[in-house]
C-alpha cells in the first residue's frame, strides 16, 4: 500500500469481528484541526437538537444519519452522528485518501464519549470540513439547469470512479447521494463524501471493480427515478440510459490510461500521441513502460503511473490558482489568448502569467457582488464572464470589453446561483425523511426521545438500537468479506483531547455538567475530574469560550 497512506491518521478502527468497543467515559476529541471553536459546541446534545445560531443553512444530501452543518468560527464543518467504530473507520478512510491527493471531503474530527446532562450516551460525531460551492444533486435538479445535466454528473462521476480505483479503493456504495458536486467550466467534478463501506487496497482485481460499478448503475438509476416521480427530471432522460452511460464512460476513461499500445519500431511518436490523448483528458504521465514484443517487431507501451489534474497543476505551477481541471483549461487558454493579443510569445509564460493575473483575472473576480462570494467559485466566475462575453460578442458583430461582459452576466446570469427559502427547506425536508439513527429520534428536546407526533406521522425517526447495531454488523461483514482490511497507520497526524470535568469549568454550565460526572484518565494514566457545575444558565454563548481551559495531548 502507498506509503502516504499508511502514515493518514493515527486513529485506527477495530475489526469487524472484534466485540464492540465501550465508549470512552469523558469526551474524547480526535482532530486534524486547531480550531478552538470545536471545544465551544454542545457535544452534550443530540446533533439534531442543536442550537439554530450554530447551524449553516445549506442544501443537505440524503443520509441515514442526521447530518447537520455546523458554524465553527470562521468556518463551516459537515456533521455525522454515527457509532464511534464508524466514525473511527470512516475517518481513517477519509484521511488516507486524502493523503493520497484524491477528490474527497476533507476529515476534521471523530468525537467520542459524548453524553446528556443525564449522563446517558450519545452516538460519536464525525466532522468533515464544507466542501465550498459544492451542491448534492438534487439540490442541482431543483435549480434551472441545461438538459444535459444529468449526463455531465455522470461523466464526472466516471472520473471519480476510475481515480479511486486507480488508487485501490472499493466503495461498495457508490451513489449520487455519496457524491458532491463542484461546478467545474461547462463540466461538473465529484468529490466522495461517504466512505463508511470503503475498502483501501493495493490494487482491485476486475471483479471488484465491476461489482463496485455495477451497484453504482443500479444505485443511480433508482435515485434517478425517483426524481423522475418528483418532477425534477426532464422527461426525455431515460434513467436506464443513463445508468448505462455511466458504465460506458468509465470503461472508455479506464481503458485509455491503462491499455497496452501495440506498434513498430518505427512509430515511436506513437507514444507521444498517447501522452498528448492523456493530457487531454486532464492526466498526467509519471511513468510509462516501453518494452519489445517477445519476437523483437513490436513496441508494446502501457501507462505505469498517471495522476489526475495536468492543466489544474499546470495553472497553480504558473498563477497559484488551485482550481478545477477544466476550469484550468479555460484560463489557460485565456492566458494564451492574453499572450498572443500583447505579442509576448517570446517572453517566458511566468511573467506573462503574472501580468494577465493582475490585469485581466483579478479586475473581472472582484466584481463578484458580495451576496455570491460563497456561492461561485472566482474561477467558474471568469469562466462564465468569458462565455457570457462569446455569447454577447456574436450578437452584436464585435467585440465587448470584458467589465461590459461581467456587469450583464452580473445581472441577468448570476441569480441561479441563489435557492430560494422554499426550495432549500424541501431540500432538507427530503434528507431528513430517510434519517434511521442508531439512538432515539430527536425532535428537538435535549434528552434525545423520540416525538409521539413523529411515530404517528409514520416518518423514519428512529431505530432500535441493538438492531441497527446488528444489521450494521451484518452488512458491513458481508461487505468486506473477501475484500480485505484496511492496513493499521503507523504514524500520528493529528491532535488527541481528552476532556474530564475540570477543562470545562468556568465555561457554559449547562452543557458543562455533561462531562462532570465522568472521569478520564489523563496524558500519564493517573489524572480523574470529579467538578459538577451548577445548572443556572440554559442559554447556549458560541463565543463564551476560556482558551487556558483546553488541555491537548498531541
């Protein structure tokens, strides 16, 4: 296995086989984050029963566990409830892909040994960080989109799908649901949000990889009929068709970066033109092998290694600008019209780079109107400023400057980017409704019991706990029976808390007596907390917060 992966996290969850792990009896805190606003939030409470100022009101996608965004300091995490070896297992996951530079939601924290005022246990959290300007899909259908959207996320996630599995990862759960979208030029790019049933391998073998595609096809084709009973998709999308496009792409995609070319001698610049067909489609090329045919004739070429964002790395190498791979391609070949238009083709591309960034990309991005800073990437900006101008240009007969190009796209183009109240509590409505949590429903009361209205309205609030535990069980070891483990890290990269009862005196005290009654051993083995704060306040105070009181153990 990659080096860089064996060296993610030092969390490590436990096998499936193994009896279930107790709780840890005092908070525990797992991140790969600094932020002291982590310590500041109601881990006391059921997630879904956290204070509205803490929330971010985002589109959410369907999950079966409650799901919230949360407002932590200057920034916004995506919260999971689950049980502490999935949280465990799921981080693990998430951090070893991201060491290996895979598009995937960034892992912040796995939160343990949570507890009510009553000391009864919560279900551990896992925090990932907001994937900026990412939408679910179906937050995409609810909006005003071009007829060929639906065949674009797939494209993207056929790209998705062979960069996991050019890496060794089998899903196992492969679904629009699991995946957000970045608008990426006149494209989309997925990013993997859920990997609770993930396997990281060395490599796949065919079978794995046509059984992870084949639950993908038919994944995909149930969520899309069922938008399809919704009235979010166009009616001449044939789910079925779709489902099949998604195979046919990444089996072209696969093909390309891994087939073994066949030729003479002389036709060497063969291998150039398959470098150049890898360059196209967004790859680079570390490493090729060249070999003869066992009667010498031939020349037999095959892509070794190959790694996903050439003209991304290209723009950054050139600009700093970290964006989308066919976002890239259109400042690229902005950047080589700006060339060509100031007759600079002699002079070396870094310094023509930094002149088209201070003169064309910087005065277009700052025009952004304040309200959509963090709805449009600046890059996707340009991009459709460009496009708007195209488009602007050929009706006239001439050129438009670009500031004219921005201020019309500004003005009649830039509102679909907004979703409205209405739309957005839908959204959200319909990710709650297949919630199946592994402790009592929440409705919103800080014990965590289940509503009575909620059992009668027959909505899916709540399970018993010692079945889902089961069923989770059962399919997890039916799911990675034969598929193997994931190899145990070897390296800390990140920050451990344990909590007793004495961090949090002096802090908020209704959440305070939370953690009081339970005692914890500290860094040596040998520390305990016994405090009890008096319950006089019920008002939650984000920003009441005592920095001396933290005690981390790295």
């Amino acid at each position: 296995m990659d080096p860089r992966a064996l060296k993610a996290t030092s969390v490590t969850a436990p096998d499936i086989e193994e009896a279930e792990v107790a709780e840890p009896s005092a908070l525990k805190i797992t991140a790969a984050s600094s932020n002291p606003k982590m310590f500041t939030l109601p881990w006391g409470k059921p997630l879904a029963s956290w204070p509205k100022e803490l929330l971010a009101n985002l589109p959410r996608g369907i999950s079966r566990h409650v799901v919230r965004f949360v407002h932590v300091g200057d920034e916004i995490y995506a919260m999971k409830e689950i049980t502490s070896r999935v949280a465990a297992r799921e981080y693990e996951l998430l951090r070893r892909l991201q060491k290996l530079e895979l598009p995937t939601v960034t892992p912040i924290a796995v939160v343990t040994g949570r507890h009510t005022r009553d000391g009864e246990p919560l279900e551990s959290i896992l925090v990932s960080k907001q994937l900026k300007f990412s939408l679910p899909y179906r937050a995409l259908f609810a909006g005003n989109l071009r007829p060929d959207t639906t065949d674009r996320l797939i494209d993207a996630l056929a790209v998705l799908m062979v960069r996991l599995h050019l890496s060794g990862f089998y899903w196992g759960d492969v679904s629009l649901s699991n995946v957000l979208f970045l608008r990426d030029a006149d494209a989309f790019s997925a990013f993997l949000v859920d990997a609770e049933t993930g396997v990281l391998h060395t490599s796949l073998t065919v079978g794995q990889r046509e059984y992870d595609m084949d639950l993908a096809r038919t994944n995909i084709i149930g969520e899309l009929m069922d938008l399809g009973s919704g009235k979010l998709l166009p009616d001449e999308v044939d789910e079925v068709a779709v489902g099949d496009r998604l195979l046919e792409r990444y089996h072209s995609l696969w093909g390309a970066l891994t087939d073994q070319d066949d030729f003479g001698p002389d036709e060497m610049w063969k291998i150039e033109k398959r470098i150049n067909k890898l360059n196209d489609l967004g790859f680079d090329v570390d490493e090729l092998e060249v070999k003869t045919a066992d009667d010498g004739k031939r020349v037999l070429v095959r892509p070794r290694v190959v790694d996903a964002g050439y003209a991304s790395r290209k723009l950054l190498r050139l600009t700093g600008l970290d964006v989308q791979e066919n976002q890239a391609r259109r400042l690229l070949n902005d950047l080589d019209a700006y060339r060509a238009s100031t007759w600079r083709d002699g002079e070396e591309l870094e310094i023509v780079a930094t002149d088209w960034m201070r003169e064309v990309f910087e005065p277009v991005v700052r025009m952004i109107p304040r309200g959509y800073r963090s709805k449009i990437e600046p890059a996707q900006f340009f991009h459709e400023v460009l496009q708007n101008r195209w488009y602007m240009a050929e009706k006239v007969g001439h050129d438009i400057p670009t500031a004219v190009a921005a201020s019309d796209y500004i003005k009649n183009n830039l509102p679909k980017y907004n979703i409205d109240s209405k739309t957005l509590a839908e959204i959200n409505a319909d990710a709650d409704s297949g919630v199946v949590d592994d402790t009592a429903a929440y409705s919103g009361s800080s014990d965590g019991a289940a509503s009575a209205e909620a059992e009668e309205d027959g909505d899916i609030v709540g399970a018993d706990n010692e079945n889902v535990d089961s069923i989770g069980r059962d399919g997890y070891a039916n799911l990675l029976g034969g598929l193997g483990d994931i190899g145990s890290a070897s390296a800390t990269d990140g920050l451990d808390l344990d909590v007793n009862s004495d961090v949090f005196e002096g802090m908020w005290p209704t959440h305070a007596d939370s953690f009081g009654q339970h005692s914890v051993a500290d860094e040596e083995g040998t520390g305990s907390g016994a405090a009890s704060v008096a319950d006089d306040d019920d008002d939650y105070d984000p920003d009441e917060y005592d920095q001396d009181a933290a005690v981390w153990i790295h």
